[in-house]
C-alpha cells in the first residue's frame, strides 16, 4: 500500500504530466523521452553531460571543479562577488544570478545541476530541475526540513533521475570497510553509539543585528532570501555564516552529521528514530546554538549478515562537547580526528573512525586488530570522485542504473534523521523526550496546549561593578512551531511544487 504521502506527490505530478500532454496533443505535437531528443541538446548517455551549477561560491566551486571533465554550461550565483573565481573558472559558461531565469533559457540544453546553494533553498531549487526530468547533485543537508527531504526523494523517484547528496564520505574506503566489519560480526550487537564534530567553526548563538546595511551591488539580496522570510540585509548573514542563522541553515548538526553520521546509518542500516531529546548551551529564536548533545533511539532492525540489530541509543555531540574518552586509547592518541568521529560500542568489541568515514580502526576484545581483521567486501567500491560516480549513474537507463552511492532512497532518510534532531534542540523547553512518528512526519506527545520559551534577546553589562543582565523570551505555540520547522510555509511568490 501507498503512503499518504507517496499519493499526494503522485497526484501532483501526474496531474502535471496531464496537463503538459494534453497541450502537446492539442498542438499536434509528439512526447518523447528527453533522453531521445538530441535536437534539443541532449547528449547520448556516452557522451559527456551538460551542467548547470547554482551556488558555486563555496563548495559548489569544489563540485564543479570536480565534473570539469563533462560540460558546464551554466553557472549560477546571488553573489557574483563570492563566486567570481568560478565563473572566471568557466568563462564559456552563461552567467546567472536567478536560477529561475537559467531555467527558462536553458532547461532544454541542461541533462544535471548541482546545487549547493545555502540550506533553505536547496529543496525549491532541486525541485524544478527534478520536475523536468534533470538529475540532480545536491550537497548536504539535503534539505532544510524533514518534509522537503520526503517530498525530494518520492519526486526524484518519481520522474527516474539519478540522484546523489554531497557527503563525499559515503563514497569512500572507510564507510564500506566499518559496514563489512559489523556485518561479519566483528564487534556484536551494537546498543551505543557516539559521534561528535569540532563545528561550529563559524558564528552561532547570536541575536539578529539591530540595523540593516547597505546591500553589495555584486549580491542579490532578494534572491538569497528566498522562500524565507524577508528581513533587512547584514554581513553577518553571508557569505558562509548563513550556517548558524536558523532561517537559512542547520546549525553544526545539519551541517555535519549529514557526514559522521552516515557510517552510522548505513552500518547499522537505520531508519527513524522513534525517540530524540535535545540539550544545549543557550540558543534564540534566531540563531542555532553554540554547543549541544542530542540523543536518538532507534528501535530494533532485521540482521543483517551475521550482526543482530538491537535497539540502539545514538548520541550527538558539537561545539567542544566529547564521548568518554576510550579507554583503549593510548595517552595522547586523538578520539577520531580534527573534525570529528564516531565510536560503536558493541558487545565483542569497538570500532572507531574519525569525520566522513576516515580511518577506521577495529578492536575485538580490547585488542586492536584493524590490520589482521578481514571481512567479505560486499559492497561496491566508488573508483572515482563522488561527483563522478553521479554522473555515471546519470548516463545509465532508468532501468539498468547503478544508482549513486548517496541516492535520495538512501539519503533522503538520512536527512530526515538529521534535521530533525534540531527539533530536539529547539523545543527542550518541552523537558521531556520527543516521541517521533517518522513516517507521519509529526511529533506525538506534543498537544494543541504545549508551550515553549525561547530567548529572545539577552544583554549583560556591568554597573558600578555589579552584574546587570536583561533577559527577553518569547513564548510560542510548541505544536504550531514543530509543525513549521518540518514543513516551511514558504514567502509569497515561493513554492516547493
């Protein structure tokens, strides 16, 4: 049987097939599949792709640089500033600051896009590529909201287009060696699990700034903006910081657990959560934390090889805040690397790799056997890039695909898990654990009454040597405010569908 929300997303788009067929036989026209219709620039799947990049001031400059091989035919940024070295990068490439606009003058030229474009907008933006059968790359978090992640993959889904989120880890060694090892057995049931990041490294916990500032010639402020809500222009909010900003990204967790987590998932081949409680230094209405600890439960899952999958308690944590240390480290060896790590504890033994996967290392009984442990290789190895190994699957037919590694069937549920752990965060005023209902999308031991208090505003100064503090809070709805930051009401003019 269909899910609710399978059903509305089918009906949806196939009333939008409707409509574009029915014009098309009014007009005595033929459809074909776009694969087949060279004349309007589409290439042969051996053949190299035509790309479009939109966000290319950041890591969408690492993307492209990484599909140079194949033809970029476009690029697109809301800071021409920002993004001035790709473009000089690319100069046969079309220039845009609207990706709308690109996709008016060049959707029939166009086979893939790339988007890495700040958090709020990688859904809309991905959309409409999507919708008109373009395969899509779209960095991490997938989305902003745990509703724009489902509605990514059923419509991706949908229309047959290969798919891949940009945790590059998901394509390397130690992901596959970490899952083979737990799979032979290697370390038992695993109940606990802690994974932790050195982010944020960019400006969080901060108040919205009193004034506005003039908006840069080269930016498009309108354009950043978005689907969210309007508000004066800043510095402090791009290029980069828009991380920490809750209207424009996920804070550390959305930005990173996308990649230390993903060893985690796809090794203990998770799914929802049916439980996460959240804690954190202070926080506001505007700004994500600087540091927190969120907790997951997972319920029981089928074996896989020859390891049981218990129920399991996942444990988050950034901004400075560490696991226990193990115990079978020696003084001065580091817990994972710079960026962060994970550790499974499982009742034969331990395995422990540092950020996207790297460097796993593997002890059975206390003893370390990363080196002499030898597991069946049962997953496919990636031969090249991350991006690459896209844009192959993108060449291949629907029906014969190889899908990418990060597919939205596989990532899409990541996401999901991901972004709403800061649910967790943001409504621990609640002071109780959130019972979540993955497949609904909805919290469910939260009532029409529940409130939560957030700091609005917070000041301290010192009088006559005397500490002097105001504190402001703002109390909301908790259901109605749950209920936003799973699915977003978009800014007039703005749609997801």
């Amino acid at each position: 049987m269909k899910k609710p929300e399978q059903k509305q997303v089918e009906n949806k788009v196939s009333r939008r097939k409707f409509v574009a067929t029915s014009a098309a036989a009014a007009a005595g026209l033929t459809i074909l599949p776009s694969g087949v219709i060279s004349a309007r620039g589409r290439t042969a799947p051996s053949d190299k792709l035509n790309i479009a990049g939109i966000g290319i001031g950041g890591m969408g400059h690492s993307n492209i640089n990484n599909l140079k091989s194949q033809n970029i035919v476009a690029l697109c940024d809301v800071d021409w500033a920002y993004s001035k070295g790709t473009f000089e990068d690319y100069p046969n490439a079309k220039r845009y600051k609207d990706y709308r606009k690109m996709y008016d003058d060049m959707m029939d030229t166009i086979d893939a896009v790339v988007v890495a474009t700040p958090d709020h907008t990688h859904a809309i933006t991905a959309m409409q590529a999507i919708q008109n059968g373009k395969h899509v790359y779209v960095q991490k978090p997938l989305t902003h909201t745990v509703y724009e992640s489902r509605m990514l993959r059923l419509e991706a889904a949908e229309n047959k287009v290969a798919t891949q989120m940009g945790n590059q880890g998901n394509s390397g060694e130690g992901v596959r060696t970490m899952c083979e090892w737990m799979w032979d057995g290697a370390i038992g049931e695993v109940e606990r699990v802690h994974a932790w990041t050195n982010r944020p490294i960019w400006p969080q916990g901060l108040e919205r700034p009193e004034n506005g500032m003039w908006v840069p010639e080269t930016l498009d402020w309108d354009l950043f903006i978005g689907p969210a809500k309007m508000r004066p222009y800043h510095e402090a909010y791009t290029p980069w910081n828009w991380r920490g900003w809750w209207d424009y990204g996920t804070g550390a967790l959305g930005d990173m657990a996308c990649h230390i987590l993903d060893p985690v998932f796809m090794g203990l081949q998770l799914g929802h959560p049916d439980s996460v409680q959240g804690s954190s230094t202070q926080f506001n209405t505007e700004s994500a934390p600087q540091s927190e600890v969120v907790h997951y439960r997972f319920p029981a899952r089928e074996k896989k090889g020859k390891m049981k999958m218990p129920a399991v308690h996942v444990t988050w944590y950034d901004g400075g805040m560490m696991p226990e240390r193990m115990p079978e480290l020696k003084d001065g060896e580091m817990m994972g690397d710079w960026s962060g790590g994970v550790v499974f504890e499982g009742k034969k033994g331990k395995i422990m790799c540092g950020c996207y996967g790297a460097n796993p290392r593997l002890w059975v009984g206390g003893k370390e056997e990363t080196k002499e442990y030898k597991a069946p290789k049962v997953l496919r190895r990636i031969e090249t890039s991350h991006e690459m190994d896209w844009v192959r699957a993108c060449k291949e037919s629907p029906e014969n695909r190889v899908e990418a590694s990060s597919n939205f069937n596989y990532s899409g549920p990541l996401n999901e898990m991901v972004v709403m752990g800061n649910l967790a965060v943001r409504l621990q005023d609640l002071k109780r654990e959130l019972q979540w209902d993955g497949e609904a999308m909805k919290i469910k031991n939260i009532s029409d009454k529940d409130e939560v208090r957030i700091v609005k505003s917070d000041t301290f100064t010192i009088h006559n040597g005397h500490p002097s503090f105001d504190t402001q809070h703002e109390t909301i709805n908790a259901k109605q405010f749950a209920e936003e930051m799973i699915k977003h009401e978009y800014r007039d003019g703005w749609e997801l569908m």
